[in-house]
C-alpha cells in the first residue's frame, strides 16, 4: 500500500513524501483528532473537533463528552483500518490528554498512541 505522509510534503528527491503503515496510521489519527467539522470541504462531517476546545473550558464533563464524540468518529472513519481497544480522554489542569489503544486491523496485536493538547 502507498502511505503519503501527513501533511502533504516533498521528501529530498522532490517527489511526493511517503512513510510507512504504523506512521501513517497515527497520521490518520492524529488528523482526524484535530480537524474541525467542517473544515473539509467534501466531508463536512470529518474530524474529531479537538482543535476547537482550546477556548472551551477544560473539565472532566468535557473529557467524557470528547470520549464518546472520538469512538465513534474513529469507528466511523477509521474502521476499515483499525480496532479501538480502549480509549482514555483525560482533563487535568489545561491539558486535554486521549490515549487511543487499538489493534490494526488483521492483526491481533495492540498499540497505543497518546495525543496531548493544552486547551
């Protein structure tokens, strides 16, 4: 499978930038994490909206809130290529924290991956 790296970039030989299956897909995470709904013009609906919370106030309502909003933005985006296992949304102090493990799909054994934003 070709993987274009995220974001969108020229690597050194002036040719589109790749990389490999476990980068990808936590470039895929992290996109869909960030992006706003609505930003994408032909998906509309895309995108976990975590970006926006940075002027919203942070507290455990909000963290729970964010957990189910992302379980089923990843079931619905990210599916076909993943399994969320568990997934942990955590608000201490200013920094909104997700912790997303999951099995690649095809494959039995877990990964995990955790994002950090201050919010």
């Amino acid at each position: 499978m070709l993987n274009i790296a995220v974001p969108f970039h020229v690597d050194g030989r002036g040719r589109t930038a790749l990389c490999g299956d476990n980068r990808h897909l936590l470039e895929m995470l992290e996109l869909l994490l960030f992006t706003s709904p609505g930003q994408r013009v032909n998906r509309p609906d895309f995108g976990g909206g975590v970006r926006g919370l940075v002027f919203g106030g942070n507290s455990p309502e909000l963290a729970a809130a964010l957990r189910f909003s992302l379980q089923a933005n990843l079931q619905r985006w990210l599916g076909d290529l993943l399994e969320v296992v568990d997934l942990l949304t955590a608000a201490e102090d200013s920094t909104l924290t997700v912790d997303i493990r999951y099995r690649v799909r095809g494959n039995p054994q877990e990964q995990t991956a955790q994002f950090q934003r201050q919010v």
